[in-house]
C-alpha cells in the first residue's frame, strides 16, 4: 500500500472554512493544535461544505471541525468524527484531547 491511511505526515483534522469571520475564530485554536503537535489544516476558502467534506474525506482526514456563529458565542467548536460521524461542542482544550488520544465520538441515536 503506497499510501496507508495512517501516513506519518497525515493531516488529524481540518477546519472547515465559512468566510473570514468564523475563519480569524478559528486561526487561534488551529494554532493551538499545531502547538500540541496535531497536524492541522483549514480549507483554504469559503467552498461548499460538500466540497470541503469530500476533500477531507479523500485525504482520511480523522476530524473536521466547524466554528458558527453559535460556536463563537459558545467561545467553543464543534468537532466530527468523520468515519464514525457523530459530533460535539468543545473547548479547545478537549478538542486536543479527542485528537490527540484519538477519541472516537459516536453518532447519537
């Protein structure tokens, strides 16, 4: 297999991108990521999140995380597990924890 799933310098999570105001919410928590040594990335423009999603899941990209208008109030972020598709309002602080221990988040019934 010349590109296993699990790739050394495979991308944990990325940050979907909804425009310039969620996307300066999000930079400072991308770079606490990248700080505790989680390979991060944000998709570089406002696309449809269909396209986002697609583009996440060809890379098998473990999370994606979304910061709405809600998650700004909430001075939070919603996480998705994208292969077992259940998601969770977080602090960055647990956001690093899920990825680093590679927490699974289970889609409720």
């Amino acid at each position: 297999d010349l590109y296993p799933k699990d790739s050394i310098n495979a991308t944990q999570v990325i940050f979907i991108n909804f425009g310039d105001k969620e996307t300066a919410y999000s930079l400072p928590v991308l770079k606490a990521c990248r700080e505790a040594g989680i390979r991060a990335e944000i998709f570089p423009d406002a696309a449809k999140m269909k396209k986002q999603m697609n583009y996440a899941n060809a890379k098998h990209i473990a999370y994606a995380v979304f910061t709405g208008d809600s998650e700004i109030e909430a001075g939070k972020v919603t996480v998705k597990d994208m292969e077992m598709g259940g998601q969770k309002l977080v602090s960055t602080e647990e956001l690093i924890a899920i990825v680093s221990n590679g927490t699974k988040i289970a889609k409720e019934a």
